[in-house]
C-alpha cells in the first residue's frame, strides 16, 4: 500500500532588502482589527504534521491538546514515537501550529509568531519523525490513522500540511469519512511548480492550497497548477521558530504555510458565524476571496478562485449560501468518488394510517348524538340512534461544479 509519507518541505530564502518582513501575512491582512470580533473561539481544528515543541512561547496560553503517542513507529519496534520533541525535527509541525493559534510573544524578547485564529482549539496529531521513510505507523499508514483519529475526536478543519506522490483504499477511505462527517479539509499543493498531482492535495471534496508572496504574486518555486487548485494564501516569507535552539527565527517559504494560514482564516470566519455548516463555509472561502464578488467564479488554474481573504469571509454571511460543497466532483476520475463524500440520505418514514374504528353508544336513551373519541369529529344525528360506526383514515408522507496565469492581484488592506 503507498502511503503520503512526506511532508511538505519549506524552503528558507534569505530576506531582500526592501522586502516585506516576515510578519506581513498578519499586518497586511487586518488579521489584528478581525481580531476584536472573531479569533476562532469555538472551532476546532486538527493539524497533522511532525512532532512538534508544545513548551515554545507562541503556545504558552494556546488551547493545545497533543494527542499521544504519535502515529509514527520510526524503527519499526512495535511502539509509535513520543508526539513531542525538542529536537529540530519539531520544526515544522511548531512552526505550522504557531501560525494559526500562536500568541505574538517571541523567544528571549523577540516578535513573536502571531496567530492567524488564536481564539481556536487544536487538536495536535504527529505522524512522522525525522526519518520519514522509515516511519512504519503500526496502524497502517501514519497520516490515515492520524486523519481517522481526528475525525473520531470531533475535528471542524483538519490542516494537512503535508503530500506525496502516492495513495491508496485507506487513505482514500480516510479523506472521504472525514468529509462526509462535516470536517474541512485544507492540504497543500506539493512544493514543486508543475500540474497538480500530490495527495491529499488532489483528493475530490478537499480545499487545496498554494502559497502566494507579500507583493501577492505566485512564487516561480510553488507555481502548481490544475483544475484541483482551488485557492491561494500567505505562505512565502512566514516567520518561524528554528529548532533546535529554540531562539532563531527564519522567514520559510512554502505551501505548508499557505495551508495553516488558510485553516486559521476558516476558523475565524466559522468563529463569526458559527450557525453555518462546513459546506457554506467552504462556499464563503471560494466566494470572498480577494477578487471575489459574492459569486463561485475560478480565475483560472493557478489561482483557483483567488486569494484567501480573512476579512471577506468574516464580513460575509455564510449562511445565505447553498449547504452544497462545491470541491465535490461527481466524476468517473475523482478519488474518492463523490458518493462517498457525501452522507446518507435520510430514509423516507413509511406512510402510516391509524386504524379504523367503529364506536356505538352503549346508551339506549342517547337520541341526539353519540359519545366519540375525542380526537375524531362529532357527527351530530337526528332521531333515535341505536348504534353508529365512524371511518377515519388518517395518511400521511413525508418527505423531500478551469489558463494563462495572472501572477497579480490588488492587496487589500
């Protein structure tokens, strides 16, 4: 069975002079002002991704529950990894978590990395260690177990900041419960220009993500492209936190950083309208991007419909859009097929008639009317009546979705 057993890798260019620095995917996108109205308060949100460091400052007060033991049995002896490390392997899965929920306070004094939705809960998931290859879950492949387990715990987006060239039944079979029960799906397209080909990324009903720069132009690195690309965020010059030392921070690059950034802008529009379901509020994503209008409209192949816009979504009422998710592709080629993303029909009660019923008085000297039961109609009778028998039949039935790259778009502030 192939399985998704790598992650995302980001890149760590060197900061040009002149250029934005690496907090602009927070001061740029009024992630601050939204702040005093949504923060992701009541939406939970898994992430899967490597071991990550818990005790960084950007998580001292986040709302974190690290599910152990991870899904990952590295040296194949029976017993999966601790989920946590202090180890540079930490890096990432840190790194993609401070970004969604991380609170601004920076190590030894240091800007901090702000969260996109700090108000939000994560659930944590490792599924990987520092050798990927040789990562053996011991309940079939790491990423399937950690996807299942997420679902089982009551995920509302499920971050995947990670891809592969390859899948299989299990992982398929995955992806589709998580979307039939309502979750969000958020993956990054693989860090390699080219047609779209990575799974999670490509799998039908799933939000996938590529990684635009401060200057919102496409990067020559993560240009990827096809009819499954579906949005694009933040994800070029993002500040992190380096392990080991757990004192530097690096502007990475890459469309890991895209995906967590664009899980934290679901959740705060979720946050603001919490009586949408998981369908409108993928409708709203797609509908109010930065160049949206309101309507489901693509771009084109390598900016899907446009790029993610935490605003738009916060100030858009989900609720006026069709409960319909519109990644679903009902097609012979889309995996899983979409009759498997989508739940059960509701089953249709059988008619049902009450019985007949035949009352006559008892009372030989009622001569204006008889008694009946009180849930059927009076029939008033004239004369002397010896007996009377009343029919009442009573039914009732219920019942009841794309290419010449425009590399850029006006920056809202």
């Amino acid at each position: 069975m192939a399985a998704a057993c790598l992650l995302v890798a980001v890149a760590a260019p060197a900061q040009a002079e002149g250029e934005a620095d690496d907090l602009w995917y927070y001061r740029d996108t009024g992630l601050a002002d939204l702040h005093a109205t949504a923060s992701g308060e009541g939406i939970t949100i898994a992430v899967i991704d490597s071991p990550i460091n818990p005790g960084v400052p950007e998580l001292a007060d986040a709302d974190l529950i690290v599910h152990e033991p991870s899904f990952c049995d590295a040296d194949g002896d029976g017993r999966r990894e601790a989920a946590t490390a202090t180890t540079e392997r930490a890096t990432h899965g840190t790194g993609m978590t401070s970004l969604i929920v991380g609170n601004g306070v920076g190590a030894g004094g240091q800007p901090g990395v702000q969260g996109v939705a700090p108000g939000a809960t994560i659930r944590y998931y490792a599924w990987a260690s520092e050798d990927l290859d040789a990562c053996n879950a011991s309940a079939g492949p790491g990423s399937t177990g950690a996807i299942s387990q997420a679902v089982a715990d009551g995920a509302d987006i499920i971050s995947l900041s990670l891809g592969g060239p390859d899948t299989g039944p299990d992982e398929l079979a995955a992806i589709a419960d998580a979307v039939r029960s309502g979750a969000i799906v958020v993956a990054g397209a693989e860090n390699e220009a080219g047609p779209l080909s990575s799974w999670p990324a490509s799998a039908n009903g799933v939000v996938t993500v590529a990684a635009v720069t401060a200057l919102q132009e496409l990067d020559a690195g993560y240009e990827v492209y096809g009819p499954g690309m579906d949005v694009v965020a933040p994800g070029v010059g993002i500040r992190t936190l380096q392990g080991p030392d757990w004192t530097t921070y690096r502007a990475r690059s890459g469309n890991s950083a895209a995906t967590a950034w664009t899980s934290g802008a679901l959740a705060l529009a979720w946050s603001a309208h919490p009586d949408a379901t998981a369908n409108q509020i993928v409708q709203s994503l797609l509908r109010n991007t930065v160049n949206g209008e309101g309507q489901l409209e693509r771009v084109d192949d390598y900016w899907g419909y446009g790029i993610v816009s935490a605003r738009r979504m916060v100030e858009a009422d989900p609720t006026t859009y069709p409960d319909v998710n519109p990644l679903i592709v009902d097609s012979p080629d889309a995996q899983p097929p979409a009759s498997e993303l989508l739940p059960p029909p509701e089953a249709e009660p059988a008619p049902t008639t009450e019985p007949d019923e035949s009352m006559a008085s008892d009372d030989p000297t009622a001569e204006t009317g008889v008694e009946v039961n009180p849930g059927l109609p009076l029939i008033p009778i004239v004369g002397a009546v010896a007996g009377l028998a009343v029919l009442a039949g009573i039914a009732a039935a219920v019942l009841a979705r794309r290419k010449s790259p425009n590399h850029t778009h006006e920056q809202e502030r």
